[in-house]
C-alpha cells in the first residue's frame, strides 16, 4: 500500500494530521527495515492508538513482522491476540505479511 493510500484512508475515517504522519512514518521506517516501527505499527492497530481502528488481523500482520525479526515483545503480542481470533484472520494476516516481504523484495531488486 502506498503512503498517499494509507494517509486518505486515515483522513477518511477522521484521524488527525499528527496521526496520518505517525502511522505513515512508522510505515516508511518499516518498509526500509525498521523493527520497532513494526512493532509501533502492531501497537497501533491492536489498540486503536495513533488514529487508527482497532484491526488484529492487521496488528497480527505487524506484530509478525517485527518478531520474524528478532523482537521478542512483538512476539508475545502476536500471541496474545492470536488468542481472540479466527484461524481464517490469522491466515489472512500471515498472507499480508507475506505480501509485504514480497513488496519490499521487489523494490529492492
């Protein structure tokens, strides 16, 4: 997803300007390597912080992200809201995680 996408999906559901730049500087740290932008990311959207709506499957995708790195926090959170969903949410999760470690292979080659 591109920032311009993910700053007027922000601004459609009303969060403020400080939020869309938050959320999309954690994304712009994180798609150039950034593990505790992952892990900001995977707060974000586990608690509804940062203007955006809560949405585990999206924090799962973060949250995955950030502990296939290396940091062990984000693993525990993974697992915590694993806890309260679906094994199709988490599937779906897992599949964006994917997408985003392949996005990011492409841009580097």
């Amino acid at each position: 997803m591109e920032l311009s996408n993910i700053a007027d999906q922000a601004q459609a559901i009303g969060t403020t300007e400080a939020d869309d730049l938050a959320i999309a500087g954690f994304i712009t740290e994180a798609a150039h390597g950034c593990i505790e932008s992952l892990f900001n990311l995977g707060v974000a959207y586990s608690t509804g912080s940062q203007g955006v709506t809560c949405d585990l499957i999206e924090a799962h995708k973060w949250f995955n992200l950030a502990a296939a790195k290396g940091h062990e926090e984000a693993a525990w959170c993974r697992a915590d809201i694993s806890d309260e969903m679906t094994a199709r949410e988490i599937a779906e999760a897992q599949r964006m995680a994917r997408e985003w470690l392949v996005a990011g292979a492409r841009k580097a080659a």
